[in-house]
C-alpha cells in the first residue's frame, strides 16, 4: 500500500472537499470564493479519504505507486491559480 497526504490549505475562502462514489470521486467546492464544483476522478485502484486525525487532509491510497502519484497530480492541477499572484492567492 502506498499512500500520498495532501493538505487543504487556505487563507480566507475555507475549500470543502467531498468524497463520493465510495472514495473513487473528489468534489472540491468553494476554491477562492468560486462557485464552481472541481471534480477529479481517481484513477483505477486508488481510493481518497479523509485523514481522521488531522483536519484538511486528505489520503490517496492505493497498491500501484504510479496510479497513486498520478491520482494525487490531478487533484493539484485542478486547483492551480490562473491569472492571480500566486504569492498572495
């Protein structure tokens, strides 16, 4: 089992993440103040959760390291910055 931790980080607009699908689908909500929903699929064999000790992280598990890695990318891409200072945003 390989494992990635990704961390909700924000400074004013709090990001809600929901897992659904039994863990194979992420809905990000309320990315900067946006009213759009992100949704990133996880790739087949990796399964996301919420970390239960630790508030905003989340946890990619999954037996094939490269599906893991690859699953733990596309959810940061879908939340990069376009056309802000990303110092500040």
């Amino acid at each position: 089992k390989f494992e990635y931790k990704m961390r909700l980080v924000y400074a004013h607009f709090p990001i809600n993440a929901n897992i659904v699908n039994g863990g194979k689908t992420l809905e990000l909500r309320n990315f900067l103040g946006e009213k759009i929903v992100r949704t990133v699929h996880m790739l087949p064999g990796v399964v996301i959760e919420k970390s239960a000790s630790t508030k905003d992280e989340l946890v990619v598990t999954g037996s094939d390291i490269e599906l893991c890695g690859r699953s733990a990318a596309l959810i940061h891409q879908s939340c990069l910055v376009k056309d802000k200072d990303i110092r500040k945003f």
